[in-house]
C-alpha cells in the first residue's frame, strides 16, 4: 500500500483525500496546511459543499482528523 501526504486542504486536497479513502489502495497518512484549524478541516471534509457529505465517519480526536477510524496527523509548516 502506497502512503500518501498531501499538501494543503483545499478543494483539491480534500478531493485527493476523498479518493484515498475510498480506494482502498492507499494509505492516507498527513496533511500540511498551516491555515486551517484541525477542527475546521474535520468540517470541510465532512460536508464538503461540492462534493457532498463524506459516506464515512470522520471526527475530531486531540486537534487530528480521525476518518473511517484512522488517524491523520497535521503539520501547519
């Protein structure tokens, strides 16, 4: 399985995010964005005004994004 980081949390990021997660052929490990709040982009990625609600669980645990049970660390560089 291939272990992926992205960049930035954006519409793309988020896009990139969201077809990780349901592939199931990568291993979605972090994200950098040093201008968005962990717990903001929990929000945006749950109900994402362009691609809909996630079909999954996602939620906030210590400031990290938890989604379908997995953690994602944060770096804001």
């Amino acid at each position: 399985m291939v272990k992926v980081r992205v960049n930035g949390f954006g519409l793309t990021g988020r896009l990139a995010t969201r077809a990780a997660f349901n592939s199931g052929k990568v291993d979605f490990v972090a994200t950098n964005d040093p201008f968005i709040d962990p717990n903001y982009m929990v929000y945006m990625f749950q109900y994402d005004s362009t691609h809909g609600k996630f079909k999954g669980t996602v939620k906030a645990e210590t400031r990290k994004p938890v989604i379908k049970g997995k953690s994602i660390s944060i770096f804001q560089e």
